[in-house]
C-alpha cells in the first residue's frame, strides 16, 4: 500500500504542470468543477463528494480530528458539497456535524445521511438523532440504508419531506445482487435518490440500473468508487497510459473517478478519505475533459489488464 500512496502523492505533483491543476490550498474554490442536477428539482451538486465510512470514524481528540479538519476545510474551498454518513459508521456523525459547525461551513455542504434500522418507531428516534449529530435541520438527504425496512421508513421520510424536515430521500446499497431490489424501488417509488456500488472494476450498474434510474429522474450518488482500496492494489506501480491525457486525468483516483462521472446518470461520486493530499487528488477528477465513449471502452479493457 505504501507505493501506491506514494503514486498518488507523485501524481499532485504532477497537477502543478497541467491543465486544469489548482493549488494545494486555495482562498476561493477554482471555477469549472463538474456538476450534475438533481433531476427532479434542477438543483445542481459538484459531481464530486465526500464518503464518511472509516475515515471520520475517530475520537473527540484534537489530534484525531485535525486530520479530518483539514479535509473538510479544503474540501469546501475546492467547491465540494455532498458529504454522506451514516448512524452505521460508528462516531462519523458527531465527527462531521461537530467539524462543520466549527468550520462555519454547514451552509455550503449537502449533507446526507441514513437510518438503519427496523420499525417507525426506532426509525424516527434514529434519525432525529442523526440530525442533532450531524447539526443539521433539514437534513438535504435521508437514505434507506442497505434497504433495511426500507417501506416503512420511506413512508416516514414522505410525511418528513412534505413538513421540511428533510429535502430529499432515497436508498442506498452497495452489493450487485441488491440491483434488482434498488431498480424496482426507483420504479415504483418515485425516490429522488439511489445510492450504489459503481466503479471500473465493478461496472454492472451500466447494463440497467443506471439507465433505470435516469429514466426515473432519480439522481444517483455512488459509493465504492476504488473498490475499497482493491483499485490502488491493483494498480500498485503501474504507470497510467500515456492517453490518460487526453481527458485531463493524472493519477490513478482520477482514472477511476473520471470512468464513473463520465456516465451521465451519476449526478455524484463519494470517495471517502482522511488525507488532505487524497482529497485534492480526488477532487480533480471533478475538472477537465471526461472520455468518451470509445475512450471508457479503451478504459474497461485496459483496467482488466492491469
């Protein structure tokens, strides 16, 4: 693991020297990011987010956060906005709603969250508890978690939506064999959100349920854009092709994140991290020119070599 967060480190480097590059700090986010509508009100969201799980899973200590702060800090300046958690990921709730209150940012940020539990009841204890957490009130997006009693929770988060306590609802998954279940919802559900598993290694979504959700105006959030940490491993010391230039792309996140983004059906990516260096190296695929379809074709191929 160590080369390739070495190869990611070289690859910064390198983004001083290209088109589209920014600074390694910023006092204004730079013009041109991506963003995708949210196709059942317009609102727009940079297509590139923030993931929660693990990364911001720490202590109350001012050492452990730091870390956290920074991200989230540069993460605002670089025009970021959807950060997604979840009551699931042990103290990520309390971490980004106590960051971003002391950062002044919660304002500028989408926050999405989830409720992973069974029955009303406990549902709607768990996600008022999620917005003291997180300090925020509406929470912009409410999830079904991995579908857990997902019937009874949508029809509360129905009534929450019509009274403004939420913005948004959706469901999330991050299994293939849940597809079929996640395309019925978007079918009959009429959700403003999905979230899934999508990535250059993983590409099912692409054969229906992309298509699907974008027949269904649903926006689309995906998680497991590295496959864990399987794409790094994969692509430890090796060197990206030399026509990864032609769509702006400079290290071996940015392949990966440039692949998903440019399927226009994903309204955003979350990659989660806990490095500033990281962060700035993921944001970037949000810039520039995306492949096309030929050049996704080359890209599948090329990524099976690997």
């Amino acid at each position: 693991m160590r080369q390739a967060l070495f190869s990611r480190r070289a690859a910064l480097k390198l983004c001083a020297f290209a088109p589209f590059a920014f600074a390694m700090t910023s006092s204004a986010a730079p013009a041109g990011i991506l963003r995708r509508p949210i196709p059942r009100s317009g609102e727009q969201l940079p297509a590139v987010g923030l993931g929660t799980w693990q990364t911001f899973d720490v202590g109350a200590g001012a050492q452990e956060r730091a870390p956290l702060q920074e991200v989230l800090s540069q993460f605002v300046e670089l025009g970021g906005r959807v950060i997604d958690s979840s009551p699931m990921y042990g103290q990520s709730e309390s971490v980004a709603g106590d960051i971003a209150a002391k950062l002044g940012v919660r304002e500028k940020l989408f926050i999405a969250t989830k409720v992973w539990t069974r029955g009303r009841g406990a549902g709607i204890e768990q996600m008022t508890a999620s917005m003291q957490r997180l300090q925020a009130q509406p929470i912009d997006l409410m999830q079904v978690h991995n579908l857990v009693d997902a019937q009874t929770h949508l029809e509360t988060l129905r009534r929450w939506k019509e009274a403004g306590r939420v913005r948004y609802l959706g469901v999330t998954h991050y299994r293939v064999d849940a597809f079929d279940e996640l395309a019925a919802l978007i079918e009959n559900e009429a959700l403003d959100f999905v979230q899934l598993n999508y990535s250059i290694m993983t590409p099912a979504a692409e054969k229906g349920l992309l298509p699907i959700a974008a027949a269904n105006k649903t926006a689309v959030l995906v998680n497991r854009p590295f496959e864990g940490a399987d794409w790094f491993a994969k692509t430890r010391g090796k060197s990206l092709p030399s026509w990864a230039a032609d769509f702006d792309c400079v290290s071996w996140a940015q392949f990966a994140l440039k692949y998903i983004l440019s399927n226009p059906a994903v309204t955003c990516a979350i990659p989660a991290t806990s490095k500033r260096a990281h962060l700035i190296d993921n944001m970037r695929a949000g810039y520039g020119r995306l492949p096309d379809d030929d050049t996704r074709q080359r890209m599948r191929a090329y990524a099976e070599k690997l």
